[in-house]
C-alpha cells in the first residue's frame, strides 16, 4: 500500500472517525468525525495510530463546525496533522 493509503487507512480505524484527506506533498491530513476527536485522548488516539504506520506526528489545529445532516445538528471536528516520516 503507498504512504498516503497507509496513513489514511491508519487514522480510519480510529473509533469516531468518518473521513480521512491525506496530503502527502504537504505531509498532512485532515480528520473528520466525532467530537471526541479534538480532545486530548481522541487526538492521542490519532497521534497512536499514525505511530503505529511508521509515522510520527503532530496536531497543527483542532477545529469545531455543526452541521446539519437530515435531522438534529450533529458535532464534526475536523483534527489537521503534520507527519514527517
């Protein structure tokens, strides 16, 4: 599998995570999916399953948006990391 399938796959494991964009020119990728993500432990638990791909990395920002899908609002976050190999 190549770099940007191994980090997206990693990070979709993760329990509340819906979507994955991974940039590997940029070295980032962008999380979308629950709101435990932002936290502390649910960025932990991204961060772990970078490591785990062979990647080291950080949070560069951890956003909040609501969005409207076919009912109640529900809370995305939206977690953007660095990963030099």
């Amino acid at each position: 599998m190549a770099c940007p399938g191994r980090v997206s796959s990693a990070l979709r494991k993760v329990k509340g995570v819906t979507s994955v964009e991974v940039s590997f020119a940029k070295k980032s990728a962008t999380v979308l999916g629950e709101r435990r993500l932002c936290a502390s432990s649910g960025q932990q638990d991204l961060l772990q399953a970078l490591r785990k791909a062979g990647y080291s990395g950080k949070v560069l920002s951890a956003k909040t948006s609501r969005k409207q899908v076919n009912g109640p609002p529900q809370s995305s976050r939206l977690p953007h990391f660095y990963f030099p190999r």
